[in-house]
C-alpha cells in the first residue's frame, strides 16, 4: 500500500460533525463531481478509483439524509487496470448544492464554494481533508524527495484552496500542469502540519519517524564524507612531503637543510602516517603546534623546488 493510501485509509475512519461533514463532502463535490441534466432533472456523480473513499462519500450522502444515493463501478478504458466507483444522486441534487451553498450554472460549479460553509476551523479543516481525498497525494519519505500536493482541473479553485491553506499558516505553492493546477508542499516541517491540520496523525508520526531516520542518515553521511575528505587531504600532503625530503635526500642531503627544518623532516620520513600534531610531539626540540610544523614542512616542499628548478 502507497503512503497516500495508508493517509486516505485513516482519513476515511475520521468521525464528524454535521457542519464538518458538509464540508468535507463539499470539497469532494468541487474535487471530483460532475452534474448532467436528464429529463430536465439534476443528477451528480462524484467519482473515485477507490471503494472505500467511495464508500465514504455514500455514508456522509446518508448522514445529511439525501435520497436515492446508489454507487456503480465502470471499467476504466484503453487497458488501464483501476475501476472508475459512482457515487451517484438523481434526486435531491438541487437541495443538496443549496445546504451546500455550492453555487452551479447549468452543468458546471462556480469556481469555488462560499466561505459560509466554514462555521469554524474545524470545518476549513474537514475541507482539506476532502480536498486530499478527492485528490490528494504525497510521495513515500522513505525512497524520495519530500513533496504533496493536491490536484485541481480549475485555477480559481485551485488558488481557493492555496489561500485555505494560508489560513493555517501552510504556505503553498501553485503550479499549472498539463492537464490542470496543483498547490504543493516541499518542506517536510510543512507536509507534517498539513497532517496534523487534516487529522492524519498515524502519517504524521510515521512520517517524522521516517524523517528523523533520514535526516540522521544524511548527518552521519555528511560528517563520514568530510572525515574522508580531511584523511585524503592528510594522506596526499604527506605523500607529497615524504617525496620532496627523499628528493632532497638523494640530491643534496638532509645536512644542508637548517637544523629545525632536518629534525621535521625525520620525523617525517620514520613516521610516514602521523598527522602534524603528533609530529610536532616527536620533535626532540619539544612540543611545536600544528601550524608551526606545517609551515617547516612547507619551506622543505620550498627548498625541494627550488633545488629541483637549479
């Protein structure tokens, strides 16, 4: 099961008040409902590719006491494998776009509903959580990018719910695809508000279990590849040094180097894999810090090149 379908399944099983299911099931009316007229008569259909959030919408039908509600499933087209599940209404339809105050123009909404279905936050709340049932999805945390968003067929709904979600201090994103319109969220501090605000908490908290396993993972990764990077850069100096001594050795000898800069460079030659610090402990001159032995190692790489030039 996808993480989103995980969310949707808890979603589903989330009890509510009446003014709560009204808007919940108004966002879903919005996300996923299409009016025709036959016989001069108003019928809706609300469609879904899953039985239990279709389930779901046939239950909150029932709950505001709507007649003759049925649900139907039609196999998709063209070999695609998911059936398309009607929640269908053909009476009553009129009545319930009125409680709903969705206001409509032959078969078509009006772009977005009326903020008078918001009796308080709860209710705005309900109207997320439809929105993602309807058509709602976020990426797995374990195997990618943080990312969810919310799919719209129209650009003024779309806003409508990026500005809802600016109620709660959720700062999407709009972008306009192929197809349609989607409001996102990226950051994962973001993506788990949005749970808690639309009453998913099992997500909420696998989701920052599995955040805080990565962000750890991604720690521990940056402070090993700079730890490699430090040993790398120790091993290539030090090669570098032990070749410009042996140079100096086998030209000129380490006699004509001045005396602090020899003792550095025995040291140097008996312990090739030492790092400054403990060479400057070996000196039999006393303690030298870090930089003073890398600043004689320096004048030896120095000395090296320049003999090398002459």
């Amino acid at each position: 099961m996808s993480f989103t379908s995980e969310i949707k399944k808890e979603l589903i099983m989330i009890e509510a008040d009446k003014c709560c299911i009204e808007a919940e099931i108004s966002a879903l009316i919005q996300m996923n409902g299409l009016l025709s007229s036959r016989n001069n008569r108003l019928a809706l259909d609300i469609q879904t590719e899953s039985p239990a959030i279709a389930r779901r919408i046939f239950s909150l039908l029932k709950e505001l006491k709507m007649p003759a509600v049925e649900i139907s499933v039609r196999k998709k087209m063209k070999l695609k494998k998911n059936n398309i599940y009607i929640v269908r209404m053909r009476t009553g339809v009129e009545e319930l776009l009125e409680q709903l105050q969705i206001d409509y123009e032959g078969e078509g909404f009006e772009a977005y509903p009326s903020t008078d279905v918001f009796s308080h936050e709860d209710c705005k709340k309900a109207y997320l959580r439809g929105a993602f049932l309807g058509r709602g999805s976020i990426n797995n945390p374990e195997t990618s990018s943080y990312h969810l968003e919310i799919f719209n067929v129209d650009a003024e709904h779309n806003h409508f719910l990026y500005m809802l979600l600016a109620d709660f201090d959720l700062h999407a994103r709009e972008l306009q695809r192929r197809n349609g319109f989607i409001v996102y969220l990226k950051e994962a501090e973001k993506i788990t508000e949005y749970l808690s605000v639309i009453g998913a908490m099992n997500a909420l908290f696998k989701f920052e279990d599995v955040r805080t396993v990565r962000d750890m993972r991604n720690s521990v990764n940056r402070i090993v590849n700079c730890e490699t990077a430090n040993l790398n850069k120790t091993i290539s100096a030090s090669v570098r040094q032990k070749e410009s001594i042996k140079f100096i050795q086998n030209t000129v000898g380490l006699d004509e180097l001045p005396e602090k800069l020899k003792e550095i460079a025995e040291i140097r030659l008996q312990y090739p894999d030492v790092n400054l610090k403990e060479i400057g402990q070996l000196l039999p001159s006393g303690n030298l810090s870090k930089s003073g032995v890398n600043h004689r190692l320096k004048k030896i790489e120095t000395f090296a090149e320049t003999l090398e030039e002459d």
